[in-house]
C-alpha cells in the first residue's frame, strides 16, 4: 500500500467520526511538499489532528527511516503555548461553507496548541514492530501521539 492510499484510508476514517479535512497534501506522484499530511478539525471545543502518513517499506533499515521521517514531521508541528503558525501550502487549505483556506489557518494559529491537538502516524501493518521498538507509550500519551495501522481492509488504533 503506498502512501497516498494510506492517508486517504487514515482520512476517510476521521471525517467518518465528524472531523472535517481542512489541508491536504498533494498525491506523491504529483511531486511531495514538505510537512504533514492533513489536518482535520472539530469545533466547539476547537481540536485539530496532524496526520503524516507512510506506505509500505521492504526492509527494516527504510521502515526506520519512514517512521522516523512520519514522526519528526508531526513533532514540528507542536506548539505548547502559541498556536501553530502553519507552514503548509495555503492552496493546498480545503475551504468549505463556512471557511475559506485563510480562516482555517487563522484558526490554527489560535487554537491550534498541543492541548487542542493529536499528532497521527498512520502507517501500515508491517510497521507495527518498529513502532512497538521505536516509540515510548508513555511519551507518546505525553505528547498526544497515536499510530493507526492502515490496511486494505481496516484502519486500526494502536493501543497500548
């Protein structure tokens, strides 16, 4: 399963429990923009979730290095005090009804803290034993990170 896939799945998944997508990134093929993924919010209490995503990897040395890429991708994006001063592309922002692309990044900047937010891995199965020998559950309850392990049949929930 390749990237575009999972993050699709991983997408489809939250916006199915009432999140709605407010960035997407370009398909890969499309030639890959630095940052996460997508960002999906909720309203009333104002919450976000970063999602950065990998598809499969072949060896254990590139599935390191994926997972490693995936998390320091959603560690940059935390923000303890200030809300998060969005790097992404702006047209690349899904304006909707009620929001234009510059009102969802005015929204990141101002509610868009760790307190509002979980950070998202979404990987694929064969990634599981990295994540288990890789990261901490303790820091990634600390610092609001969760892993989903997507498949063609299911997305599912890391838990620990």
């Amino acid at each position: 399963m390749n990237e575009d896939e999972v993050l699709n799945r991983a997408v489809a998944s939250y916006t199915a429990q009432g999140w709605v997508l407010i960035y997407k990134t370009r398909p890969i093929a499309d030639g890959a923009i630095g940052g996460v993924d997508a960002i999906l919010m909720k309203q009333n209490p104002w919450r976000f979730t970063f999602i950065d995503a990998k598809g499969s990897a072949e060896t254990k040395e590139k599935r390191s290095g994926g997972f490693t890429n995936c998390l320091g991708a959603l560690l940059k994006r935390i923000r303890l005090e200030h809300g998060y001063t969005s790097n992404e592309a702006v047209d690349r922002f899904v304006p909707s009804g009620d929001f234009t692309a510059e009102d969802y990044r005015e929204r990141l900047v101002e509610h868009g803290t760790h307190k509002n937010s979980e950070y998202v891995l979404a990987l694929t199965p064969d990634m599981r034993q990295t994540v288990i020998t890789a990261l901490d559950p303790a820091l990634a309850a600390l610092l609001h990170i969760s892993v989903v392990l997507v498949s063609d049949t299911s997305v599912d929930k890391m838990q620990w």
